[in-house]
C-alpha cells in the first residue's frame, strides 16, 4: 500500500523514484557538509574574533557552499560578529545520523578502550589546510592523521582511520569507542563502514567543547611544534606534520604519564601487563573495561613495532 501510495507521489510531483531519492541523497550530503562546516567556523571564530564571514569563506575555501549562502550559514549560527557566540544552534540534522555521547562518566583503564577525534584547521600563506587526529585517550598516543586541502571525508577522517587500524593492526578493537564531534566526516556513510569493519562503537559530541582530549592534541601540535616551522607549502607542511607527530609520540612527557611519552607509557603497560606503580596513581582515575591481546602496535613508519598487552 505504501508503495502504492508513493509511485502515485512520483506521478503527481512529475519526477521519477530514482531522481526522487538522488535529491534526497543530495540534501542529507548537503546537510553534512554544514554540520562539518559548522564546528571549524566555531575554532575560526575563537581564533579570530573579528573576521568577517567573507574572509573566512575565502580561507575555508569550503567547495560545497557559496560565497552567499555561507554569509547566511554564519549569520544563522551568530557567528558573524563579535557578539557570543551562540553554541547551542545547530545546522538543521533532518536527515543527519548522530551518535549518543557515549564519554559521560567513563572511567578510563586501559589502551583501546576510547579513541577520540577531531578535525581542525591550520593557516598557511592565507590559506587554510586541514589535520585529523586520532588518539587513544588513556595513553595519549597518536594512532591516525592525516593533512588535506580539502574537507572531504576520504581526504580527512578515513585517512586517519585506516592509519589507526594500521597502527593497532592484529588487535581486537570490538567494543572500543571512537568519540568526535559532530562533523559530518564522522557520519559519512563510508567513514561508518570502516568503523563497523573494525568493530568500533561511535560516539558524539552535541558541543565542542565535549572533546577536550581531541581538542587538546589539535592544539599542542598547532601551537607548540607547527607554529614554531618554517613552513611554505603544503608537502612543507605534511613533513613537518609527520615529524611533530613522531615527536610527540616518542619524546613529549605527560604529566598524566609520569612524565614520560605516549610510546614508553605505551611500552611500559605492554611490557608489565599494566601501568608502573607512578603511573597507575596518575592514570587509573580515567579508564575502565578489561581485555587481552598479544599484537603488533605500528603507528605509522616512524613508531616502534612492539608487542603489547591490551587490556580492555
């Protein structure tokens, strides 16, 4: 009867099935793009309080969306002046697939219990490149990355996740939670078939600011290893990306770590089946769930192939 019902739809609207659903194919991927739009033009303003719409569409260089149309997108989530910026509007997400927060009040035990993600933006010669991180939240290890012109989700999130996968290659990963915002990166329909292969759950942030982790890895390799390059080029760019991320992994000591590195706190609980005494103190208080493998970690070229005790 449904279907009855709606093949006299198509005829009364003088459109075919197929061209029907490609429309509404074409709306929810719009739809997407805003959403993904939406949370860097929120890191943009926090950066630069004054810049204008315009300017931000010329270094966003955003494909998707018109000069016009994104001067309406920012002046429909209060992001056009320097008045508060109002978090709690969002993109219209009919249409949209979103994930419950699945962080709330999740203590934190063990490697491959929750990878976090975030997709953020950096400046080069008046233009704006982007970087995806993906972290594993207990031992602050950078798993995945990657470094785009272009916001798509095959240049961004799914680079970074397939280098994950890479870097935990040989480990049961079902059960462990992948937490980002709410970018339309995350959601894309290839993006969550790659999570649903590697067994991952999906989890989201309503607002930025619930990714603190995620938010916080964006900035210490912004701030404290690319601003200090002299960078002028894209390929410039992805080298130094490269060598920052290995330098954070392998020498950068943690507080939460006892002041050691994401690598050795890694190598440490491979190596003991759990934290040392000084580092569990410090740690505990973040993660639960237990399990085991025996796996490689390969975190890209430059990281260490070892053999480790996951516990989840």
């Amino acid at each position: 009867m449904m279907g009855l019902s709606l093949n006299h739809l198509y005829r009364v609207l003088g459109i075919s099935k197929q061209a029907f659903h490609q429309r509404m194919n074409r709306q929810v991927l719009q739809q997407s793009y805003h959403h993904q739009l939406l949370f860097l033009v929120y890191q943009i303003r926090a950066d630069h309080p004054t810049m204008g719409a315009r300017d931000m569409y010329y270094l966003l260089k955003a494909e998707f969306i018109g000069r016009d149309a994104f001067e309406d997108f920012c002046k429909g989530h209060g992001l056009v002046s320097e008045r508060a910026v109002n978090y709690r509007k969002t993109t219209d997400s009919r249409g949209v697939i979103r994930f419950d927060n699945l962080t709330v009040s999740l203590m934190l035990t063990n490697i491959n219990q929750l990878w976090v993600s975030d997709l953020t933006y950096f400046e080069l010669s008046g233009r704006f490149y982007y970087l995806t991180f993906i972290l594993d939240a207990y031992s602050r290890l950078i798993l995945g990355y990657s470094v785009s012109k272009r916001l798509f989700t095959e240049q961004t999130t799914l680079i970074a996740l397939n280098m994950a996968a890479r870097c935990r290659k040989g480990v049961d990963l079902t059960g462990t939670i992948l937490h980002s915002d709410g970018g339309g990166q995350y959601y894309d329909k290839e993006f969550l078939k790659q999570t649903q292969r590697l067994g991952l759950v999906n989890s989201m942030c309503e607002y930025p600011w619930e990714n603190g982790k995620a938010e916080r890895i964006n900035g210490v390799i912004k701030n404290n290893y690319l601003r200090h390059r002299s960078i002028e080029s894209f390929s410039g760019l992805v080298k130094e990306v490269d060598r920052s991320v290995q330098l954070y992994n392998e020498k950068k000591p943690h507080k939460a770590l006892n002041r050691v590195s994401p690598l050795t706190f890694e190598k440490n609980y491979i190596e003991h089946g759990k934290t040392s005494e000084g580092e569990k103190s410090t740690t505990e208080n973040e993660n639960s769930n237990q399990r085991e493998n025996n796996s490689p970690l390969g975190c890209g070229e430059n990281i260490l192939q070892i053999k480790y005790h996951s516990g989840k």
